[in-house]
C-alpha cells in the first residue's frame, strides 16, 4: 500500500514537473532583428446583422431605458470592429511588455472600451465615471476562474489590478445591469491586435516563419488562415466572416 502510494506521488510529481515544463517551453523570448508585419481588413459578407436595443432593467432613472447591443460595431463598408487576431501557438518572439494604460471604464451605464487586450503583466486601472453603484466580476471563459469582483459606489473611484494570467476574459456587472458585458483578451506574447472601427488590425515584428492567423469575434465566432511573414516585409492577411 505504501509503495503504491509513493509510486503515485512519484507519477504526479512528474506531472506537475511536464506541465510546469510545457508551460515554460510554450514562449521562448528571442531577439527580433528582421521580423515582418502582418496587416489586415476583417470584413463581414453579407447583410450586416440589425444592431438590437437591450433593456435596462435597473438604475434606468440614470442609464436610460434601452442601450444599443454592444456585440455589432459594423461600418457601413461591413467593416467589423472589436474582432481579437492571434498568432495562434507562436513558439519565438520578442519580449512581451506589460501594456501601459489599460482602463475599463463603468461609463453611462456600459463598460468601456467593450473589447481590448493586453499582455499579461499588465496593470489594469478599473474607473467608475458614474454615480450609481457597479459590480465589475471577470472571469476566465475557459474554466470561469474569477480574476476579480469589485463593487464600485463611487463616482470617480479607480481600483488597480495586475492580471497575472492570460486567456479570455468575459466581465459582467453583477448589480443587475444585464446591458453591461466587455472581453479583455490577456496575451503571453506581444502578438495581437484589436481591430479598430474600419477593421484594420496590424502585428508588427513578427519572426519570419509561416503561422496560423487567428480572428475571434464574440457572436461571429472565429476563423483561422495561414500566413507566412518574410524577413522585414508587410504581408496582408484579410479576414471574411460570413453573416449568420
Ligand atoms: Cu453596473
């Protein structure tokens, strides 16, 4: 009974040791001196999808009835914003800094900016501009482990937090304003985009190689294509998705 007590202790040691390995292994920061830039237009085919009027079920004295549904920011050029793009599983790259200035704002009643990223390490300054009281609560959406839940009653109130870990974080305000929702996506190494209101996104030093490009979009979904980046040269990688 011993022994095979001490034969499983050995076995999750080793476990413990090749998962803490992998994670290791999984970046290798190198120096960049020839890396290539990938720029690109993530597009919609198709009608764009009517952007609905969610309601507000608390505070509407101060928020207002209704608030436009925050998932579709459009152009009328089907231009979508808020769209993240990876390197999905890139192995070598250059040193990922934490990103300066990261804000989630509770603004009139919605949470601002409603998608954003950033590496990990990076110390997120959390503001409430309004005077009514939010909930903010992140969570990871792969296995929902909480990053933080914090009442803000204050008007004016900043509350500062390092996110040590990285993945896709879903926010909510648990005081009832269903309307509210924002992702901050947590990056291990510095190449990602956020793509601005004309869809454009840019990743810049990437080391010559051939990747999978990766576009996620909360209610589009994802898509993913290969890229290959040549030393010291722009290469154009569009995205499509198609309307649902
Ligand atoms: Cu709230």
């Amino acid at each position: 009974m011993l022994k095979r007590i001490i034969v499983l202790n050995l076995l999750l040691m080793v476990c413990f040791f090749l998962k803490g390995y992998a994670v290791v292994e999984a970046y290798e920061v190198i120096e960049v001196a020839d890396g290539g830039k990938i720029t690109g237009v993530v597009t919609l085919k198709g009608k764009a999808p009517e952007v609905k009027m969610l309601d507000v079920t608390k505070n509407s004295g101060f928020c207002g009835k209704n608030t436009p549904d925050p998932r579709f920011e459009i152009s009328g050029s089907n231009e979508i914003k808020n769209v993240v793009v990876i390197l999905e599983g890139i192995e070598k790259g250059r040193k990922a800094a934490p990103v300066k200035g990261a804000v989630l704002d509770n603004a009139d009643c919605v949470f601002v900016p409603h998608v954003q990223a950033f590496t990990k390490g990076t110390t997120l300054t959390i503001i409430n501009s309004d005077p009514i009281l939010h909930n903010m609560h992140a969570y990871f959406i792969r296995g929902r482990r909480m990053v933080f839940n914090l009442a803000l009653p204050t008007k004016g109130q900043k509350i500062r937090r390092r996110i040590k870990k990285s993945g896709m974080l879903f926010i909510r305000c648990d005081t009832g304003h269903s309307q509210m929702s924002a992702f901050m996506y947590i990056s291990e190494n510095p190449y990602y985009a956020v793509t601005d209101k004309s869809g454009k996104f840019e990743i810049a030093d990437v080391p010559p190689g051939t990747y999978t490009l990766k576009a996620w979009h909360e209610a589009l979904g994802t898509m993913e294509q290969k890229v290959t980046v040549a030393p010291q040269k722009e290469v154009r990688s569009d995205f499509n998705f198609i309307s649902q």
